[in-house]
C-alpha cells in the first residue's frame, strides 16, 4: 500500500496543456467480442498520434501467461515485439486533443496502477474517462446492435436502457479503474457493444462502429468512421452470402430474429414475457447452430473478414 504509484510510469517533458480533455482506454486480454474494442483502438491510432506517457509493463505484466512474440531468422533472434502500455495523444476531426491509454491488461498490481491513472487524470484535468469493447449477446447480426453503457454517475448513461437486474461478473481492470475513478470523485463512462454471440470469436467491424458512435456522443468528440465503415460493410455481406447457401441457416437467423423481435415489442409493452418466448428455442441454441455453420465455412475461424 506504500508504494508510490507515480513509480509506474514516465510521462514526456513536452506534454501540452490537456485540460478538460477524455482519456478513452482499451486493455487486452479480457472479453472483447468481435475484437470490437481491438478494431476501436487500432482505427483510433490509425492517424497522427504520439505516446506521451509510458507505463512499467515489467512491474505490471506476467510474461509467462502471455508470452510475447520473437521472431527467429535461420541461425539469430531477429525482433522482440515488447508489450506496451502507454498513453497517445490523438486529436479528432475538429482538432480538439483526447487521449488513448491502451496495451495488454496489467497482471498485477491493479490497485496501484488505478491510482496512478488517477495521478494523470488529476495532472492533466481530464474530465471524463471512457472504456470499450464488446461483449457477446444472443442476437441476429440482421438487427441493430445494442450497446450497455455503465457511469459513475446516471446522468453520464445517456440515451442507453440499463440492464434490468443485478449481476455479479469476473472482474477486469477497466470495470475496476471506473469503480475507482467514481469513488475518488472522477467522472467515468464504459460503452459494451452487444455482439451476436456466433460472432463473438470473428473480427466484426460493426461492432466498433456502434462503440465509435457511443463515444462520439457521450464525449462530444467527433470520431471518424474512416475505414471501419468499408470494413464492416465487407463483413457484413461476407456473413449474408453464407446465410444466402444454406436453407438450414437462414432459418436459424429468422428464428434468432423472431426471438428480438418478441423480446423488444414484449420490452416495449414494458412486460418482458410474451407466450411465443416460451416455445421457441434459446438464442444460445440457435446462435450454437449459426456458428458451427460459419466455422464450418472458414475451417474453424468464423467469418473472413
């Protein structure tokens, strides 16, 4: 408890003035369903940027759980790919700064880096904190995908509907570090994209977008689509083309649409029981069969993208 968590990074002489600024952040190695958190940060860091602060990823990451890649040339080592976990400062359309703080999820010490992150929201005056990525969801990909939206305060929630029960999940370091952040008296935002589950193992673009648009809204910054519009397009007709060659499969998707359909007139109605539920097959047995029809298709990988 003692130790210093400033100790954990180094932060650059030149960094500018950030006031009022979002730091948006992505770990990886927990859940990320369609790599929509993944495909969020590369398509974030796909323009100008630099790293302003680095984190101690040999304090903070077990190498033998996650071993990182070497590449060997017939008789010598030829590259390390070292992890790392830093902090970017990007700018959107409008020029205005955010940050990105985003590398492999910390193995330990996960109290202390919390506190360090709250040293340079406070250092910087970051005024709101946003994470993402996706979580799987028994829903057809034939339907607007939904998106869970978490804060430390109600008002941050916006627009999206909360989940209408309580539960009790694995924990994550982004989970922790906005729990953290709200206690400390910090704003924090977390944005889930809702990814049908026989996707959840494929890359799915579409996923991405609706996190970017989640983002672009709460934080007021205006995020370009770019290439992940092209991208989930490409998905998207890649995944309707193997539903058009099966009769078998197009019936799984007209069933897993029915089933939305119920549940959100049923929500609508503000009753969440319909009698066609009862007799219908669970999204997760339907969903079961669609993705054994796409690995099928791509030897065991889901959907090309």
């Amino acid at each position: 408890m003692g130790l210093d968590p400033d100790d954990l990074y180094e932060v650059d002489s030149d960094v500018p003035d950030l006031t009022g600024a979002v730091l948006m952040h992505h770990f990886e190695g927990f859940m990320d369903a369609g790599s929509a958190g993944r495909l969020l940060a590369e398509h974030l860091l796909g323009g100008e940027h630099r790293v302003i602060a680095r984190f101690d990823v040999d304090r903070l990451i077990d190498y033998r759980s996650r071993r990182p890649t070497m590449t060997y040339a017939v008789d010598h080592w030829e590259d390390y790919d070292a992890p790392e976990l830093v902090v970017h400062l990007l700018h959107d359309a409008d020029d205005t700064p955010f940050l990105l703080l985003s590398g492999p999820e910390p193995d330990h010490d996960w109290e202390r880096f919390c506190r360090a992150v709250r040293n340079l929201v406070e250092r910087w005056g970051v005024r709101l904190t946003a994470g993402f990525h996706g979580i799987p969801m028994g829903a057809p990909h034939t339907r607007p995908l939904g998106v869970t939206a978490h804060a430390t305060r109600k008002d941050l929630v916006g627009e999206h509907q909360p989940l209408p029960n309580r539960l009790q999940v694995p924990g994550s370091l982004a989970a922790l570090l906005e729990y953290r952040l709200g206690e400390w008296g910090h704003d924090a935002v977390g944005f889930a994209a809702h990814v049908p589950h026989y996707l959840a193992q494929s890359t799915y673009p579409a996923s991405s977008l609706v996190v970017l648009d989640a983002l672009g809204r709460s934080t007021g910054l205006s995020l370009a689509e770019g290439e992940l519009r092209a991208a989930a397009e490409l998905a998207d007709a890649e995944i309707n083309r193997q539903v058009a060659e099966s009769d078998e499969v197009a019936d799984v998707v007209r069933a897993l649409e029915r089933q939305y359909d119920t549940f959100i007139e049923a929500s609508e109605r503000g009753s969440l029981l319909a009698e066609s539920v009862e007799h219908m097959p669970t999204a997760e047995e339907l969903g079961s069969q669609f993705e054994r029809f796409l690995a099928e298709q791509n030897g065991g990988d889901g959907p090309e993208r």
